[in-house]
C-alpha cells in the first residue's frame, strides 16, 4: 500500500513517517499543497495524510481538488491538524475525507485503525478518529 504524507512541517512528516514505519506501506512525502496535488496524481497512493494549514495551498483546497478530479477523487484522505476546527469545518470535512486526526494526539494505534478503516471501507464512508 502507498501512502501520501502532504504536509508542510518537516517535523509533522517526520513524525507520521515514524508512526506508519512498521506499518505494510510505502510512504511518500509532499512539502507543500502544489507538491502533494502533483505526487497524488502520479502515484495515486491508497491513503493520504493532509495538513490543513499550508503557507502555499490549504489543505481545504487540496482536499476540493482531490475530489474534483476524476484520478484522485476515490483516493481516501484523512485530515491531520492541529488547527481547532469550528462545527462546519469539521461537517464539511467529515463528508470528504475518512477521518481527522490531530496532531498533537497522533499515535501508532490510532494510525493503524486509521489505515485499516481507509482501506476497508469505500471513500464516502467516514469515520472521525479521535
């Protein structure tokens, strides 16, 4: 399975890298909005990880342009965020993406389940992982 990490902190990438190294997955890394758009499309990964609060492109748009194209749009995409979401942000991203995470909560369990609620259920089924 291959996995798209698309987040700006190298810290961030590090961290969910290490989380999902034992893990059966090839992990590739975006550093930026622009970037994980591109690499989406070339490597159509089964599962990506995306920040929300990106300096060039937000995870919110990302997110709108996965799902607007037909190559990537069945591609399942939990959020990763340290960012308080308000009531309609998380509705809204609750009916796009598998699950959200946050940052400061992340775990290997958490990741696991994650993974295998991604890669179980189709892409308009979603579960908030917290």
């Amino acid at each position: 399975r291959r996995v798209l990490i698309i987040d700006d902190e190298a810290t961030a990438r590090y961290i969910l890298a290490k989380l999902l190294q034992d893990l059966p997955c090839i992990v590739r890394q975006a550093n930026n909005g622009a970037d994980g758009l591109r690499m989406a499309k070339e490597v159509l990964p089964d599962l990506i990880l995306l920040d929300l609060n990106m300096p060039d492109i937000s995870g919110f748009t990302v997110l709108d342009q996965i799902r607007s194209d037909p190559s990537t749009g069945t591609i399942p995409v939990a959020i990763v965020t340290s960012l308080a979401l308000n009531e309609l942000d998380r509705k809204r991203l609750q009916a796009q993406a598998c699950g959200i995470l946050n940052k400061s909560e992340l775990s290997r369990d958490q990741i696991q389940r994650l993974l295998t609620e991604a890669w179980i259920k189709p892409v308009d089924s979603v579960a908030s992982i917290q």
